[in-house]
C-alpha cells in the first residue's frame, strides 16, 4: 500500500509538471505581430494607382504575389466593426455571420458558456470561412467589402459581385451543430485559392490535451503544437484541417478533400490553419465541443453522403494510457446512456472497476492480515539472528513457507491499479462531457471542488481505510496517515470527479477490509 501510494504521488506529480511545461496555461498575448508572415505589403501610392485603374477599366487584373497572404495590417481591422451582422438562434446558442466577408464571427454554445470564435479572431477580425487568394488585393476585396444577404428558408445566401469578381457563400445551420458551406466563384480562375479552417481557439485553463493544428488525412491524424516558429505546409489527400483545444474543436472539410494545407504562426502561441481549394466546393464547418457521440452522429452522416470516414473522434487525446482511458470512458458513456447523471456513473464505475479487482483485493488484504498475524514470530526472528543477516532472511523465508503467505502478494495487486488510476485521471482531465456537469454541491465535475469537501471525506476515507487494514507495522502505518494528509492536499486542485472516484474506491476498499477481517476471525469474541 505505502508502495501504491509513493508511486502514485510521484507519477501525478511529474505528470502535472510536465504536462504544464508542455502546455503552458498563462493567459496568452492577443495582440497580433503585424510583420509576421507578411510576404507582400501594399503600399497607399499602389491602392491609389489600383483605384484609379478601377474606375478606368471595367475589368481588373490583379497582381498575384504567388503567395497567400492573411493581410494582418490596419485594412482588416478597419473593414469591419462587427456591427452589421445576421444572428442565427439555434438550438445550442446562437451563430452570427457578419456581412462584410460574410465571415462566421461567433458561435455561442449555450451548454458550456463559451464562444467558439475566440477574443484573439474578434480583436485581429480574423475568421474561418474567410477566401484567401495568391492576391493581396484580391484578399481584401473579397474579404473586406460588404455582401449582400437573403434568406431562402434554412439556407443563409451571402453574395459579392464587384469588378469582375463574383463570390457566394451559402451557409445553413445542421441539428448537428454543423453548418453546410457552398463557396462558389467566378473570375477567380488564374488565381490560388484557400479557405481558412480554424484559427486559434481560447486557451484552457488546465494543461494536458493538445492545443494546436490538427489535420486528417486518409492516412494518419496531425497535431502541431502552437508554438511553431515557421509555417508548415501539408500535402497530400487532406479529409478536414483545423484547431482544436483539449475540449473544443474547429475544422472544416470538403467533399472531395483538399491538396494542401498551410499552418502558419501569426502571434505568440497562435496559429491560423487554412487549406487550398478550387474554385467551387462543398462541404461543412464545425465549431463545437468534442462530445464523444456528437463526433460519431456527425462522421456517421458524412460516411453516408459523401463515402468517407472522417474519424473525427480520433481528435478526443485520452492520453498515454489510452489504450485504457479509451475504454473506461466507453464504459462511462454507456452507463451515462442510462442513468443520465455523470457523477453516479462515475461512481457505478467505480463499484465495476472494484468487483473486477476483487480477487486480486481480496488476496491482498488476506496476505497483509497474515503477515500482520506474524508479525510476532518475525520480530523474534529478527532478535534472535540480529547478527546474522543470511541466516534471518532463511529462516524468515521458512516461516512465510510455513503459513502460506509471501510479502509481496500484498503490493503486487495493488500496484495494477495505477494504470487505471493514471488512465482516468487523463479521462476526466480532456472529456468535454463532464465540463460544466454540477454533482450535489459541485458546479463543475471536470474542475476542483471549490469547498474542498470531496478532498477532505477522502483523506479522512483513507486514514479510515487504514485502521481497518491489517499491518505487521506501527510505522508504517504512521506514514499512512501522514500520506492521506498528503493526498488530501495534493486532491485539493484535481478534478472533483477523479477525487468523487477515489473517495469511491476507499469506503469500498473499507468494506472490503471489513469483510476479509471477519473472515479470519478479527472480530470473533474473546471467549472464542
């Protein structure tokens, strides 16, 4: 047990330290680095020479840089107050789709309070659906000016037709929470085009899970962390591209795929995914939480329509012991299915993962009680061969032979659990399910337990747990009690549903020790 629980102490804490230096959770700069990737700049005597050409010539020939670029100068900022938009109530929040650009600026999800376009798109006017071309100022006609609007039932139609160009963007909101795009184009045709699929999403306030790029080809999944110092370039046969963060997610894909997607650094820990497409596609953006069963309804729909297996639930990271965090959390969302209450599943699984144990408990609760019942005899032993230390150990090896028992029985059971531990720790730290569920008096089972009681009735549940457990040793059972003070304060900052599944795991464990002492005759009267 004092094995179990040193090593249980020094994996999460290592864990947490490197998962915070891997992941750095302070409040990220917003404020755009304006040279960052700008390949091209168009000078005022240029706009001047540009506008006069404008009203000369009917059709205007752009100048083309070879190159995409975001345009992150005082142009995009001044284009647009955010203002003059189409507000969309849904059935998770709302969406607004602003008018210039007809670019998605926001996308309210009710359930968890949060924004899916985060501060830092708002501040830069940076969007996804937005049109890059290999035109600066092609970019910032089509991007910049304002479209013209109708709607035809569900379907949003935004349109641009100035200079030769003629853009139209068709958005309509999905029960999935998904919105259909259509981009269609013309006079486009000499240029390179993209459409940005996700910019960087808000950061969260507790480390692990990935925070990044993420892009699916038909043959691996890519995560880039945000901290790139240079942009990188994907080939190949692209399913779906965007940004993503331990809970939420933001992508868009087209039916027949994309050939290239660039992920280009535009601040610090900032990155903008976009991808390049032809003059006219068809496809979906989504901008929500990574719900285990909402990914699937929604990879299960496009499997149908357009023959492809998106897998979009392998963007949900169960971490480095996936292979049994995955299933635990399987397990959880089938009883959720039922019960629809994530604190009893997570107490239901508890009882599970114990009855699974059991035998392996159970074994080493009887090993500790006989040792605890030798303890006599060993101490003998240990006076009578002080002076002999190959001769204690043979005869202390006899004694174990004798009776039946081995010492390491006990810790060897116990020791299979940290696994388990681990892997649903890392569960309840990325699964969006439980974000903002309360449980009796806690608001939030994927956050702390902000009156500590869950921390305390489990410290106190493992002292409890230890007086009851047989031990040969008075000290060690001092240094548990000093451990459970320890944990207590080490459980203070976890989640309240890994702390709700501790606390679980040790009244049945004290029942348990129940059970096994009666067994062997604890409790039997004196007279007996």
């Amino acid at each position: 047990m004092f094995i179990f629980f040193i090593a249980v102490a020094v994996l999460l804490v290592a864990y947490t330290i490197i998962g915070s230096y891997l992941y750095p959770t302070e409040p990220l700069p917003e404020k755009v680095d304006r040279n960052q990737n700008q390949k091209v700049t168009v000078t005022e005597k240029e706009v001047s020479v540009q506008k006069q050409e404008i009203k000369s010539v009917e059709k205007v020939t752009y100048k083309q840089t070879g190159d995409f670029d975001l345009l992150l100068d005082k142009r995009r900022i001044n284009a647009d107050n955010l203002k003059d938009t189409v507000k969309i109530t849904t059935d998770f929040g709302y969406i607004e789709i602003s008018k210039i650009g007809a670019r998605i600026v926001s996308i309210y999800i009710e359930k968890f309070k949060t924004d899916m376009i985060s501060d830092f798109s708002k501040t830069n006017r940076l969007f996804p659906t937005e049109i890059i071309t290999t035109s600066s100022e092609l970019t910032a006609l089509i991007n910049f000016s304002p479209y013209t609007f109708k709607q035809e039932g569900d379907r949003l139609v935004f349109e641009l037709d100035r200079d030769g160009i003629y853009i139209k963007k068709v958005f309509e909101v999905n029960k999935d929470s998904t919105f259909s795009l259509n981009i269609e184009t013309s006079g486009l045709e000499k240029y390179g085009l993209a459409v940005i699929n996700g910019i960087a999403l808000k950061a969260e306030s507790q480390a692990f899970g990935h925070s990044g790029a993420i892009i699916k080809t038909d043959k691996e999944l890519i995560k880039l962390d945000a901290d790139i110092d240079r942009k990188q370039t994907i080939r190949g046969h692209i399913l779906w591209a965007g940004e993503e963060n331990k809970y939420f997610l933001q992508m868009l894909a087209v039916k027949d795929g994309f050939s290239a997607t660039h992920i280009v650094p535009v601040a610090e820990e900032k990155t903008v995914v976009f991808s390049e497409i032809p003059t006219s596609v068809e496809g979906f953006f989504f901008g929500g939480p990574k719900l285990y069963s909402l990914l699937g309804d929604i990879t299960e729909k496009y499997k149908k329509e357009w023959n492809t297996d998106l897998a979009l639930r392998e963007s949900i990271d169960f971490g480095f012991f996936g292979i049994l965090g995955k299933p635990l959390f399987l397990i959880m969302h089938f009883i959720y299915d039922y019960i629809h209450n994530w604190g009893l599943t997570i107490i239901i699984l508890t009882i599970l993962l114990r009855i699974v144990l059991f035998p392996l408990n159970h074994k080493s609760l009887k090993a500790m009680k006989k040792m605890a019942d030798l303890a006599p005899e060993i101490k003998k032993l240990q006076k009578k061969y002080q002076n002999d230390p190959q001769k204690l150990q043979e005869e202390m090896m006899k004694l174990y032979a004798e009776h039946g028992t081995n010492p390491m029985s006990g810790c060897l059971p116990i020791i299979a659990q940290i696994p388990i531990f681990i892997a649903l720790y890392n569960v309840l730290m990325v699964t969006v399910e439980l974000k903002m569920v309360p449980f009796l008096w806690v608001p939030d089972l994927a956050d702390k337990d902000p009156y500590y009681i869950l921390p305390i009735l489990m410290g106190v549940s493992m002292i409890a747990q230890q007086w009851v457990t047989p031990s040969s040793d008075k000290n060690q059972k001092i240094i548990m009690y000093i451990m459970a003070f320890v944990f207590t304060f080490l459980f203070m900052n976890f989640p309240a549903g890994l702390v709700l599944y501790w606390l679980t795991n040790n009244i049945l464990g004290i029942g348990q020790s129940f059970i096994v002492n009666k067994q062997m005759g604890l409790y039997k009267p004196k007279s007996q």
